[in-house]
C-alpha cells in the first residue's frame, strides 16, 4: 500500500509544479 502512494504523491506533486508555473 506504499507504491500507489509514493507515486500518486510524486505525480500530483510534480505536476503541480509545473501546472502553477505555467499558469502563473
């Protein structure tokens, strides 16, 4: 139950990023 965590966490994360730095 520690692999779909690490990468949904990692996914959302980095897409965050990258998201906000283009929207802003």
């Amino acid at each position: 139950m520690q692999g779909w965590r690490s990468r949904m966490w990692w996914d959302w994360r980095r897409r965050r990023r990258t998201r906000r730095r283009g929207s802003g």
